[in-house]
C-alpha cells in the first residue's frame, strides 16, 4: 500500500498547485459546481439512477458486481459513515466513498476529473480514498488474505 499511498500524496500536491493558480472567480465557480452534488453528481445520476438497475453496467463501472459491493460495504459500512457536524449538514452516505474508490481503483482517473464528476473537492476525494482503502485492508484483509501461524 505504500506505493499507492505515493501516488495518493503526488495527485494531491499537484491538485494543490493547480487550485492555488486559480483566481478567486474560478474557485467560487467551482464551488457552485460543488453545491450541485445532490442533484448533478455522478453518484445519484449514473449510479443511483441507472448502474444500480443493471448488473452488467454496474460490474463494467466498478469492476465488482451489485452482490460484492454491498458485501464489501457492510464490512466498512460503520467505519467510513461520518455524521454530522457543525461544517457539514449533510455529509456523503457511505455508499459514496466506496464508489469513489472503486472508480479510482478500476480506471486511475484523475481527482480532479472525479471531483468534476462527483461534485466532491479533490482534496477530500484524496482523503475518502485513503479512509476507504486504509479500512479495506483493516476489516478485510484479516477475513480474505489470512496467514497461515505454523508454516
């Protein structure tokens, strides 16, 4: 995971220098686009609306099928979950910070394409993504990639 974890902190410093080249009008057009998340993210119009109805575009869109997706979501499930705050209402479900990762996982899409896409910052889709990653091997690595005490 360390090599990951690499490329993770790249993508994040070169989003950083890119975000702090844009004026001060850019950013506040970018962050309406932001505001849309709910209604114009990817999350609730492809996959909510259409992958979720269809197996094979779901497997071909996260590299999983529907029934391995929500096993491996009720493993992170609690973990992931973030309740509310005073600086976030209403934060992502935890099916959204999966679905980020997968994304991020089957195609090595840029964050900031995927923050265009999802309406979520780049830099807290670098975070989601390390959290999901980091609580993936945690829960599942113990379950699935055992090691055997006595050889």
């Amino acid at each position: 995971m360390g090599i990951l974890a690499n490329v993770l902190l790249e993508e994040e410093d070169e989003d950083d220098s890119l975000l702090l080249s844009l004026s001060k009008s850019q950013r506040s057009n970018i962050n309406k686009i932001l505001e849309s998340r709910k209604e114009e993210g990817c999350h609730n119009t492809l996959i909510t609306r259409h992958l979720m109805d269809d197996e094979t575009k779901f497997h071909q869109y996260f590299r999983l099928s529907k029934t391995q997706f929500f096993e491996v979501l009720s493993y992170i499930e609690n973990d992931i979950t973030k309740t509310p705050n005073t600086f976030v209402n209403e934060p992502i479900s935890a099916c959204q910070p999966l679905c980020l990762t997968l994304r991020y996982l089957a195609t090595e899409e840029s964050f900031r394409s995927m923050s265009f896409n999802y309406r979520i910052s780049h830099n807290h889709i670098s975070l989601i993504i390390r959290d999901v990653l980091t609580t993936i091997c945690e829960k599942l690595m113990p379950i699935y990639l055992f090691t055997n005490l006595y050889t």
